[in-house]
C-alpha cells in the first residue's frame, strides 16, 4: 500500500485547480466559486475510487472511526470516510492559506 502525502494531495489539487481556471470560460464571478467547488468535490471523489488508496488517505490522516466530523453522521464505508478527510485537508489547506497570504501581510 502506497502512503498517502497530504501536502503532495494539495499541491496537485492546486495546479490541478489552476489548469482548471486557465482552459475554463466563467460567464460570471459567482459561477467561479460554484465551479471550482464542483471541481474540488469531483477531484475528491476520483481520489478516492480505489478501495486501497481509501484505506491509505484514512490511516495517512489518523482517521480512527467512522465519524464524519462535517455531518457528525458515520460513514456509510471507506470511501465516503476518505472523502471527508480529504474535504478536511482542503478546508484545513485553505484556511492555512488565507491566513497566512492576507493576514501576514496586514500584521
């Protein structure tokens, strides 16, 4: 089982990102947002269709139980657990960002 790197996972998904908003043609600023969460969810989703690669994003990340901490609901499997802790790493990732490219600046 190969490990999983989540701070390989962010960089790819940001140049993945990137390449993402360069090919695609936004009609508005409100349908960037919306487009790029479909894009995030839909790179998640294609992380994690491989039981193994589940198996190893959950043990990389410490994922001890079933506990979804966005819905406080048990995942139903591996892959619907992977996914959240994936959905975490990018939230975690963002945040980190922001704070640190618009805060850091203004201190």
């Amino acid at each position: 089982m190969e490990r999983f790197n989540k701070y390989e996972f962010i960089s790819e998904l940001k140049d993945s990102i990137g390449e993402f908003i360069d090919e695609t043609t936004f009609e508005n600023n409100e349908d960037i947002n919306e487009e790029i969460n479909e894009f995030i969810h839909d790179y998640i989703n294609n992380k994690t269709i491989y039981y193994v690669d589940c198996w190893s994003i959950c043990f990389t990340l410490g994922c001890s139980d079933f506990e979804i901490e966005q819905t406080g609901a048990k995942a139903k499997n591996i892959n619907e657990l992977a996914y959240w802790s994936l959905w975490s790493v990018v939230e975690e990732s963002i945040d980190y960002h922001l704070e640190s490219k618009l805060l850091n600046p203004l201190l």
